[in-house]
C-alpha cells in the first residue's frame, strides 16, 4: 500500500505533521506514485511543446494538463486495483476479545493477575486475566472471555458455562 498511501509526513520547527491517507486502507487521497508521474508527464510535454511547436505559454498549460491528467488517472486506477485486491482489513469490532475461547497459560486465584491465550482470526494472542475474588484459575483451565476492562479480561470457566447449558 505504500504506492497508494496517500499520506505526508513532515518534520519541522513548528513540530509533526501528518496529511493524507486513512487507517481504514485502499487509495489513499492524494496518491504520491500517479501524482509524480503526472508532474513528470507536465514537465515534459510542455519542454517538447515549448521547445519544438510554435504555441504560446496559455495553449501549452492547458495542452499539457489534459495530457498529464491521461497516464495518472490511469496509474492510480490501475495501482488502486491491483493494490486492494486482496485487502482483508479488519473491522473494529472484529478486534473484541468477549466471548473468545482460549485457556489460562498463567496460573490466578483470588483477585491476582494471569494471563490466557486465544485465536483470533488465525493469530495466536494473549490478555491479561484478573481472579474475580474466590476464583481459581489453574494453568490450562478452559476460560470464555466475558468482558474486558483497563486492558484486563474477565473470565468464566468453560465447564462452568457448558454445565448450565446442560
């Protein structure tokens, strides 16, 4: 995506500075690649109309903004294509943890911190767990995901829920 990215980034005396572009993936706005070679296109048909045909300043400039406009379009249709073809960005809510099936891979009891691990979207991650107090949570115990909270999840026993459903 860096030749559609769209963005600019800049340092300076007055700090940073970021323009352009999205998180949210495909063509960015103002696409770097079509845009260079479209300048690149201006420049060089108007040298060759300035230098060999007859016309004046006026004509050129509109003569060589029509014909710079052809090749960029065309790059950055064809670019954004190829490019977002196989985009699988992931939604927001794709990225919530509740209800997730994973098992404790650091051992909790009683309000104390662990840690689990799960799959989400064929990647293995892992969270923080908190006790609730009274819990036990043993290492390898199956746990569901309920909610989570300050970057802590909070856990139900697999069996648990399983037993109820029963």
């Amino acid at each position: 995506m860096l030749l559609l990215s769209g963005s600019i980034h800049g340092h300076g005396l007055a700090g940073h500075i970021h323009a352009g572009g999205s998180d949210a993936g495909g063509p960015g706005v103002l696409p770097i690649l079509p845009l260079m070679v479209s300048v690149t296109v201006w420049g060089g048909t108007g040298y060759m109309l300035t230098k060999f045909s007859g016309m004046q300043l006026l004509p050129v400039v509109l003569v060589c903004t029509v014909i710079a406009l052809l090749p960029g379009i065309l790059l950055y249709t064809v670019l954004a294509r190829i490019m977002t073809r196989y985009d699988s960005s992931m939604s927001e809510w794709e990225y919530d943890p509740a209800g997730q099936l994973g098992y404790i891979s650091i051992a909790a009891a009683d309000g104390a911190v662990g840690e689990m691990k799960y799959v989400l979207l064929g990647t293995m991650r892992s969270i923080g767990v908190r006790a609730e107090p009274g819990q036990e949570l043993n290492r390898g115990d199956r746990v569901i995901i309920v909610r989570v909270e300050k970057g802590l999840a909070a856990v139900t026993l697999f069996e648990r829920e399983m037993g109820q459903i029963e």
